[in-house]
C-alpha cells in the first residue's frame, strides 16, 4: 500500500509541477469531452430530428409551387387606368396563399405594396405607367408571378 501511495505521490507531485499544468490540463479537458459525449449526442439527434420535421414540412408546404407567365392577353384584359396609375388585373389558374405570391416585371421584383392577392386574383398597382407603356413591353418585359397553391 505504501508503494501505491508514493507512486500516487510522485505522479501527483509530477502535474503538480507548473511546467506540467498544460498536460494536467488536456487530460482534465479530454475527460470533460469523454463524460459530456452521451449528453451532447443526445442534444445533436434531436437537433437532427427538429430539423427534419422543419424539412418535411417545408416540402410538404412547396410541394404545390407555381409558376405563370402572365401573356399579353391577360394583360390587355385587366389593364385599366386610374388616378394614380395603372391597375392590372390578372386572374391566376390556382388560388394562391397570398403572403406566399412573389410577382417580377422583367428583372425587377415588384415590393408587395405594389400588389395584392385574394384567392386567384392578382392586382398589381403600377406607378406611374399607363396601360399602353405596360402593353407594348409585354412581349419583351414579362411578368411573371410565383406562388403557392391553396389547395384548401
């Protein structure tokens, strides 16, 4: 017993030492990581599992996206002038989740207080274009509306 206790002794008196602090340190650190592994392996797979969920609902979410290409047609249709602009009404094939419609004319996304959305119909507020303006660019500008069906 005695030997045991001086070996203990010497070990101990040896990271006791102030030029062994850093190896004292590391195994104390590595034995940290070793006891912690369980707990923090649980909180990954949970993790995991949460982020699926979110994932599986997106996609069930998505799933119904849409994309129209509004035509020239559509657009002589439901153009007409107003004191302050131009309205544009367009009638989407599917009813649309309205905070999930985005709408480009060309390159340019139009901001949502430029237009709004009830069920399938799309009513786009252009300032300070006139009817002609958005008509003649139809071919060469197009406007595009992307959305989420409401299958509801």
């Amino acid at each position: 017993m005695k030997k045991i206790w001086r070996k203990f002794k010497t070990i101990w008196g040896w990271f006791g030492e102030e030029k062994n602090h850093n190896v004292l340190t590391f195994i104390i650190a590595l034995i940290a990581v070793i006891l912690a592994f369980p707990y923090f392996s649980k909180q990954i797979n949970n993790i995991q599992i949460k982020i699926d969920s979110i994932e599986s609902s997106l996609q069930q979410l998505y799933q119904h996206y849409d994309r129209e290409i509004i035509t020239c047609d559509q657009i002589k249709d439901g153009a007409k002038t107003t004191d302050d602009g131009t309205l544009l009404t367009i009638y989407l094939k599917n009813k649309a989740i309205s905070n999930s419609v985005n709408v480009w004319w060309g390159e340019m996304y139009l901001s949502p207080t430029d237009y709004s959305v009830t069920d399938n119909i799309l009513v786009i507020h252009f300032v300070p274009q006139t009817p002609d303006v958005i008509i003649d660019s139809c071919n060469l500008i197009p406007i595009v509306a992307v959305y989420v069906e409401n299958n509801q």
